[in-house]
C-alpha cells in the first residue's frame, strides 16, 4: 500500500477488524519509512450496481450523488452528515444484498424517502417535493396529508422552529 504522506510503497498492518456490519475490513497501517499511521479499507469487488435513468440511460451507482441529493433535502435541519451516510449505507446495502445489478430511479427515490420520513418531515417533503415532481400547492398538501395519515410523528429531539 502506498502511504499517502511520503509515497513509500512498504508497510506494515498494526491492527485489522471488521467495519460497515462486516462488509468491509478496516486497516490501521505504518509506513515503514515515515512512520505516519494511516486507515485503509478492504471491500470485495462487486459487479458495479447500475441505475436506470427515467429515460431509459443507465449509469453507474453513485453513492455521492445519492449523499449530495439526500444533503440538499436536509439543509437547515437537525440532520447530521452521519445520518445521511447512515441512510445512504442502509439504502446501499439493500440493493446490493437485492443481488439484483439494476435499480431505477424510481425505486432508489423510494428508498430514500422511506428513509427520510423516519428522520426527518420536512427533509422527507422537500425530497418528495423534487422527486415527485410537484406541480402545485396541491401536491404538497397531499403529500403532506398522506404523512399525516400515516400517523408518523416528528422525531424525538427535533423542534419545529426550523
């Protein structure tokens, strides 16, 4: 492995354990010249996960889109960037424990706003918002009387005063 702090290509592991619900294992090493401790992960290779555009394109999964897209619903909230990973982690997990190597967009959408309305309401209707493509006031109204159907409530700990 490479250090990233000098470019020496010898070193050694000082400590080695399982990490992500053991799909991956993490690595403490020591570069053999600098001395500088750095973390790696090892992951198994997978067939890349592709996801089908609504028009029909496929592209490859991208774990940062998902985060950036699931960031920008949760602005000005009581959302930290660990949740957001965690969501994007869970969300990521599913479809590749699904053994399926395609996903639609509609599905991933899905995903994340079934995830979202256990964090966050208001998260949950501005990613609905974008992701239902809503046309009018009316959309909203509807979108928001079926969570209150639903009977969820805000989370413990948030407040409404935004």
């Amino acid at each position: 492995m490479k250090c990233p702090y000098c470019g020496f290509q010898e070193d050694r592991v000082i400590d080695s354990r399982p990490a992500d619900d053991g799909i991956a294992i993490r690595r403490r090493r020591e570069c053999m010249s600098c001395l500088e401790r750095f973390t790696t992960y090892e992951r198994v290779e997978n067939m890349p996960l592709m996801v089908i555009k609504k028009d029909g394109s496929h592209q490859p999964f991208d774990r940062r889109k998902l985060f950036n897209g699931i960031l920008k619903s949760c602005e000005k909230r009581p959302i930290s960037s660990q949740q957001i990973t965690k969501i994007v982690d869970t969300i990521e997990r599913a479809l590749e424990n699904s053994l399926r190597r395609e996903v639609s967009t509609r599905e991933l959408g899905e995903r994340v706003l079934q995830q979202l309305r256990n964090v966050d309401e208001v998260a949950y209707i501005r990613f609905a918002s974008v992701y239902r493509e809503f046309v009018d006031i009316g959309s909203f109204f509807d979108e928001i009387n079926s969570l209150s159907a639903d009977g969820t409530s805000s989370p413990e700990g948030s407040d409404n005063d935004g």
